[in-house]
C-alpha cells in the first residue's frame, strides 16, 4: 500500500488551529510564538497568522550545528 503524501499547504495568513497543524506543534505553543513574531492579524474576533513573517521569526530558532 502506497502512502499519499498531504498537500503542502501554502497559504499566507492561517487561523490557529491550522497553523499548529502546519508547523507540527501544539496550538498553544503556537499562538504563543505568532504573538512573539508580531505576525497576528486581528479583525473583530477572526484573528489570523501571518505565515511569512511567522517562517522568518522561527529561523531564528535554527541551530547550526
């Protein structure tokens, strides 16, 4: 049985939900780091992350080892 790969999502602005999905890690931990990055777009109670400003915010997590 052949495994079928999800679709690489590349959307710009993501809710929360979605985002943790994307980038593998709990919701909280996210709204945590979108909030960190400045990346959070708020209209009325719709609130969505930037996902561009969001990548570049996590680079600076890399470790060169």
């Amino acid at each position: 049985m052949q495994r079928i790969p999800k679709a690489i999502n590349k959307k710009r602005l993501v809710r929360y939900k979605e985002g943790a999905e994307m980038y593998s890690m709990c919701q909280s931990k996210f709204e945590q780091m979108a909030k960190d990055a400045k990346a959070i777009y708020k209209v009325d109670k719709l609130v969505l992350v930037n996902c561009d400003i969001f990548e570049k915010y996590l680079e600076t997590f890399r470790l060169y080892v």
